[in-house]
C-alpha cells in the first residue's frame, strides 16, 4: 500500500489567485509558510521557514480566493504533486512541487471577524457579547424527583 498525504498549518504569504480551466471549473493558487524551530548542536534554538505552494481545485478554491488573505492562518490536508513543463523560451525542462489541497480549513482572521455564513458576502463580528446577558426562561420543576429508570430510554 502506498500513501501520499499531507498535513499543513501556516500562514499565507501572498493573496490567493483564482483561475479558470478550459473546462470552466476553478483553481486556486497560493503559497503557504510553515515553521520549524529546533535547537543545534550547541544549543541554540534555530528557526527554519519552509514555503509550499498550495493548489486548490472546485468550490474550495472559489472559497478560498474569496475569503483567504495573506498572513491568514490555514490548514491544508492534501497530497504532494510535481509536474513538469518544457520552457517555451529557454527550451530546458522545468519542475514544480505542489500540495494539491484535498481539504482547506480557514484558520483565525485577524482584527476579531470569523467566516460569513453561505451566501453572505461580508464577515460577521466576533466581538465580545454586551454585558448585559438577557435573562433566560427557566422550567419549574417543582419539588418533583425524578427516577432515572422511569426514563423510556
């Protein structure tokens, strides 16, 4: 059996760019940052900063370009791609390696606002609640036990 699974958590470092295929449907690209920090041999803690470039392919990708941004959190479960390509100018063969993105979790916004729900197209507070809690409706049981085992279920 084999397996080609990628997880990812970083941050993007540009905005997304969408695209369309002949075939109409849509594509995503952008590039991720992810860290790795660790100590050396004598001790010093180092950090090492590895960029992926992301593809995104449908409905994801349409959703990404709309509400991902640079700098933005996410996470990609995806798998790892090369393709390659003859240079139309220098005639030498080129290659690119990609995390095609299965699945795309946005990640916290900056500034306090969390994702819009379907069909809405701007983003909704997070903002804290106001301090006034307005009071809830309450059931009186009255001074009734309840038997566990009278429950039907």
């Amino acid at each position: 059996m084999y397996l080609n699974k990628v997880y990812l958590y970083g941050n993007l470092t540009r905005d997304p760019e969408m695209k369309s295929l002949p075939s109409g449907s849509k594509v995503t690209q952008f590039s991720l940052a992810t860290n790795r920090v660790y100590k050396d041999q004598e001790g010093n803690k180092k950090e090492q900063t590895e960029f992926h470039n992301i593809v995104v392919f449908g409905r994801q990708a349409e959703t990404s370009a709309q509400y991902l941004k640079k700098g933005q959190g996410v996470m990609i479960e995806g798998r790892i791609q090369t393709r390659s390509w003859d240079d139309k100018t220098t005639g030498e063969k080129k290659y690119r390696t990609e995390i095609v993105a299965d699945g795309v979790q946005f990640g916290p916004k900056s500034g306090g606002a969390s994702y819009p729900s379907e069909g809405s197209a701007t983003p909704v507070s997070s903002s804290p609640a106001p301090s006034v809690v307005p009071e809830l409706d309450t059931i009186d049981y009255g001074d009734s036990n309840i038997n566990v085992d009278d429950i039907p279920f």
